[in-house]
C-alpha cells in the first residue's frame, strides 16, 4: 500500500513538472512570435496589413550549421487561426547538402491566405524538397505583401535575419509538424 502511494506521488509530480515545463515552452514561443511580428512590422510595415487580413499565420524562429558538406538546422514555433484564435505549436528540421561553413539564425513568418492552406500546414505538416524556390513578390502582387515569397498559392513567407528582411529565402529540405508535448 505503502509503496503504491509513493508511486502516485511520484507520477503526479512528474506529470506536474512536465506540465509546467511545456507551459515555459509555450510562453517562450510566444513571447518570440511576438518579438518576430514586431520586428517585421518594425522593416516592412505592409506586412501587417497582410498578417492581420490573412486567414492565419506561422512564425518559426531557427537555428542552423554547415560544416564542410552537411548541415542541419532545427526551430519552433506556432501557427494561428486568425478565426478561431486556435494556436498550434510546431517543430520544423531541415537539411542541406553542398559545400559551405556557417552557423545561421533567422525567423520566418508564413501568410496563410485561405483556411484550407492553413488547416493543411497545421494537420498534415509541410515538407519543401530540394528542387523547392521562394519567389520575391511583384507590384501587381498589392502593396501588403511586399518583401514577401510566394513559396506556394496562396501561401507567403517573409525571413527576417539580425540585418532585418532577407532579399532571399531557400526552403530547401525542410520539415514542419505538430509538437505532440505542447498541444
């Protein structure tokens, strides 16, 4: 009986620190996603207009390297319903092949234009292969997504570096999914 009772206070404490942990998890991507929106708004203005009138959106923050022939990078972070206010934490990995040397970090805001782009990236992940390229808008485009990439119909993506909006973005080799611990 004894040990039955110590094993339910062990097991309800750890779920508890696992619950607060995930919370401190939670808190920190969206105290980033905040931090991103801002800082985008702060180098493209427009952009706002695009978020807030956009069916949803994603912001990842990012950390990758390359070293010598091979890298990787990985992130979090959450994607909104605007409708709904529903958020969906998520992870995302990539991998990159060639020759290089480099260590990289970056955030990425996704513009989801109707629901169904949004609900596949958020329930079926995403996955953009090698041959995958990002395209800068153009002026018939409208003035809200300027300094974005169109990286599908439908579906923008603006990359924000420490120097502020990058002129180019690659997606190669990168995966997006559902974080099972923080949903």
């Amino acid at each position: 009986m004894r040990a039955a009772a110590v094993f339910l206070a062990l097991f309800l404490a750890s779920n508890i620190a696992f619950a607060d942990k995930a919370d401190q998890q939670r808190q920190e991507i969206q105290k980033m996603e905040k931090d991103t929106l801002a800082k985008l708004y702060s180098v493209q203005p427009s952009a706002k207009r695009a978020v807030e009138g956009a069916a949803g959106y994603a912001v990842f923050s990012n950390f990758g390297m390359k070293i010598l022939f091979a890298g990787g990078g990985s992130g979090k972070g959450v994607a909104l319903d605007r409708k709904t206010g529903q958020r969906t934490y998520m992870k995302m990995g990539e991998i990159q092949a060639g020759v290089g040397m480099g260590v990289k970090k970056f955030r990425i805001v996704f513009v989801f234009e109707s629901p169904d782009k949004l609900n596949a990236f958020v329930h079926q992940g995403w996955e953009f292969g090698g041959q995958t390229t990002a395209a800068a808008t153009t002026g018939d485009q409208g003035a809200a997504l300027q300094g974005a990439m169109s990286v599908s119909p439908g579906v923008w993506m603006y990359q924000l570096t420490d120097q502020g909006l990058a002129a180019e973005a690659t997606v190669k080799g990168t995966k997006y999914w559902k974080d099972t611990d923080l949903n």
